[in-house]
C-alpha cells in the first residue's frame, strides 16, 4: 500500500530502497515492468539481481569508498568488474616485474663510481612509480548446510488434505503430494494465497484440518522463516545461542561451532539485537542446519540477504543433500536451485509445468494460470507419483560438469592399463599380472561407456 501510495504520485525522482522485500513473485514482476517504463528518474537500492537486470540503465556502484557508475544492468556490471580485475592485475604484475627490475640494478651497482649516475636515475624511476591498486576481491562468508543420513523415500506424504487454522474454513482444499530426499521445489503463488500453510502442514507446524499426513519415523525437518527474526532472545549473545543446541560442550568447541555458522571472535559476543538482519538469517540458519535436517523449509530466507550472500546461499543449497522447500521471491535463487514448481492459489496446490518465465508472462498479461488457455497448463501437485522433474539450467550444468570430470577419470584410467598392456614382454614375464589387467580393462572399458552415456544424456538434457 505504502510503494502504491508512491507510485501513485508519479514523482520526477523516485527513490526506492528494498521495494520487493515484501512483494510476491507476481508483485516484484510487475514493479519491474513498471519501473523499466517509468519515465522519469529512479534511483533503487536492491539486492534483488533480477530487478537490477530487467529494470534499470545504470549501475552505480559503491566500492572501497568509491561511488562509480556502469552502463547497463547488473550482469553487465559484474562482466565489466571482472575485466577491470583482471586488466589491473596484469597491469600491477606487469609493474611489480619492472620494479623488481629497476631494484635489481640499483643493488648491484649504487657502490660503482662508474655506474651511480644511472643507479640514481633508476632510484628516481623507482620513487615516480604510482602504485596499481588492484581492488581486494570481497569475501563473502559461505552457508554450509549438514547433509543428513539418507532416509527412503518419500519423506512426508500427505493424502487428500485440508489445510488451514479454523475448522471448517480450510486455507487449501484437498491437498495430495509426497516429498522425496531428492526433491528441490519452489512454491509459488500471490501474497495471502496459502504458501506459508502448505509448508507448516509439510512441515507438522500446523495441524490437519483433515486428511492424513504421513512421515518417516526417523525424517528431521528444518525450518526457517523470516519471522523467526523476532524469535532471537534479546539481550543474550551469538555465543548463548549457539551454546543452547549443545549445553554439554566445552567453551572452545561451541566457539568453533559458531565460527563454522560465520561468527568469528568478532561477532559471537555480540547481543543479537545488534546484529544485522543479514546477520541474523545466518545464525537462525546455522541454528537450524545443526541438526542434519532430511529436509530444509526455507521461507523468504533471502530478504535480509545482499546480492553475494544469496550467491552463497546458492551454492549451500545446491551442495546440501536433502530435499529443499523453497518460498521465494528471487527469481534468480529460484531458477538456481528449483527442479520443479509448485503453485498454490484460489485454495489448491498444483504442479506448475511451465518455468518461472511463463509464470511471469502470465503475470504481466494479467491472466490467472485457471483462466490461461494453452500457455502451461496445470496438473495436480505430485499426486502421490512424481512428475517428471525438469532441472534448472544450474543443476544440469552441475551434471554436465560431473559426467566431464567422470569422462575424464575413465579415460585416464584406460589410457594408463593400455600402456602397461603394450609392453610385448608383459605376459611371458608376468602372466598373472598381464591376465588382471586384462579384466582391469574390461571394467574400465564399461567404465568409460557409462561415462560417455552419462555426459550424452547430461548435454542433451542442457541442450534441450
């Protein structure tokens, strides 16, 4: 209501800080639009990398205590980056070789009567010589998440249910699904439409209003919200948190263990009042994850998070090996870590076969996915048999990676039994050892065909 009443006003400069915090997929979708209109100025502060692609001219960056500005959206800023980066680290290489060089002279012959004019003139090279500072690359502290004991599947299966908080008035209706320890799923949905319900329910933070939830006996379930922030106990420290989830260890290792969540000795006596919201996802993370979660419900754990903090968060998802829950509306996250879409809206839960592209385009035309025709049609959330899972960009370049690495191993590895095998004296020398590598390269053969099949079936699923 707040960014309406704004926009509202059509200001000449419209100043926006953090304005898809709050807003849904189908909300920061249409700010985006609307802003890459807007015919006069804005100035936006975001940490939101698809805003900053879609919506702006401009990049202006603060760096090193230096405000510089970039042409284009944030990708193209991040490309220009790196090739200043890199150009200045050729540059100071380049500098700190002649330096080097001018030194090197200047030792040898300062003592030289015949040569200290010239050992002088060096000297005063060396001393005009501007420094090339090459920008400290930021690091940003990763997110590690335990991986859990693999349990069979499904984890949780819930079966024709009503969920909600009032008898009677369910928030969705009929409600059929199972969850996998592979699953990595993004559920989306307009503001108020029940996301946060379907994932208490999944969850068992909130009670059936009918139906039956079914769980493995022995499957742990992390949960974070963005609520949670207010869950923090003011007044105790990083360290009286973290000391709660194993009361019985010595100061020393629950120190270790808060620095492994990103608290170093800086931070883990420092009151959690006074801790950045950034700071506070990431202990509420790191409280979470200790205990090796099958299954991680994530939801909005990117509002508090910068741009390379989400990046981090990122890559802990895509390493951790249990199934994710994921309610976002980052759009890059989400195309990041999801293999498939659940969308929750007018109370039902359904498989969503499109991609977050069509789901936007339906958005921007102000279509309803029940009222769209043709574009992404719907089919019910995993009604107890999956869907074939469709891998994001990210995932599937992972596996391309994977079955290169494979390919390679597997070739090495015949590469070097066919050398052995060309020694012409081998078998009459040693026939025992000439018949084991004789199966050795039998298996290794099957090897490299597997490998081969794996990095054929990985590209064409890419390139599809």
């Amino acid at each position: 209501a707040a960014l309406a009443g704004v926009l509202f006003s059509a200001p000449e400069l419209l100043i926006l800080d953090e304005p898809t915090n709050y807003l849904d997929l189908e909300g920061a979708a249409w700010l985006e639009d609307y802003l890459a209109r807007y015919e006069h100025t804005v100035v936006v502060v975001s940490h939101d990398r698809e805003m900053l692609n879609r919506s702006v001219s401009h990049i202006l960056a603060l760096d090193d205590e230096k405000l510089e500005i970039f042409a284009g959206g944030y990708d193209a800023y991040l490309k220009k980056r790196a090739e200043r980066f890199s150009l200045q680290s050729a540059l100071k290489a380049k500098q700190d070789a002649q330096r080097e060089h001018l030194q090197a002279f200047v030792d040898r012959f300062r003592a030289k009567a015949s040569k200290a004019r010239q050992a002088q003139s060096r000297i005063k090279q060396l001393e005009k010589m501007q420094d090339i500072a090459v920008p400290l690359e930021d690091r940003t502290l990763p997110f590690h998440f335990e991986d859990p004991v693999e349990l069979a599947s499904p984890l949780v299966v819930l079966d024709d249910c009503d969920l909600g908080y009032v008898p009677g008035k369910p928030v969705l209706k009929g409600v059929s699904f199972r969850l996998d320890h592979d699953d990595r799923i993004v559920i989306i949905g307009p503001n108020g439409q029940g996301k946060t319900t379907l994932v208490k329910s999944i969850g068992g933070k909130l009670p059936l209003l009918s139906g039956r939830r079914t769980a493995s006996g022995k499957v742990t379930i992390g949960y974070f919200s963005q609520d949670q922030l207010d869950e923090l106990r003011a007044g105790e420290t990083v360290l009286q948190h973290v000391r709660d989830l194993e009361p019985n260890w010595a100061p020393p290792k629950v120190r270790s263990l808060a620095a492994r969540m990103g608290f170093g000795a800086e931070k883990i006596d420092t009151k959690v009042e006074r801790l950045s919201g950034g700071e506070k996802v990431r202990l509420l993370l790191g409280l979470m994850a200790h205990a090796k979660p099958h299954v991680l419900i994530l939801d909005e754990p990117t509002s508090h998070l910068d741009i390379d903090s989400r990046e981090a968060l990122i890559h802990a998802i895509n390493e951790y090996q249990g199934a994710v829950l994921l309610i976002t509306h980052d759009v890059y996250l989400a195309e990041a870590c999801a293999d498939r879409l659940w969308l929750v809206h007018a109370q039902r839960a359904r498989y969503y076969e499109g991609d977050l592209d069509d789901y936007r385009d339906l958005v921007l035309s102000a279509d309803r996915p029940e009222e769209h025709g043709g574009k992404a049609p719907l089919v019910e959330v995993k009604p107890l048999a999956a869907p074939p899972a469709k891998k994001s960009t990210f995932t599937l370049n992972q596996r391309l990676a994977e079955a290169d690495k494979a390919l390679e191993r597997a070739q090495a590895a015949l590469a070097k039994i066919d050398a052995e095998l060309a020694d012409p004296n081998l078998f009459s020398r040693d026939p025992a050892r000439g018949a084991k590598l004789g199966e050795a390269r039998a298996e290794a053969a099957a090897q490299l065909e597997q490998a081969e099949a794996a990095w054929l079936e990985a590209s064409a699923a890419l390139g599809a």
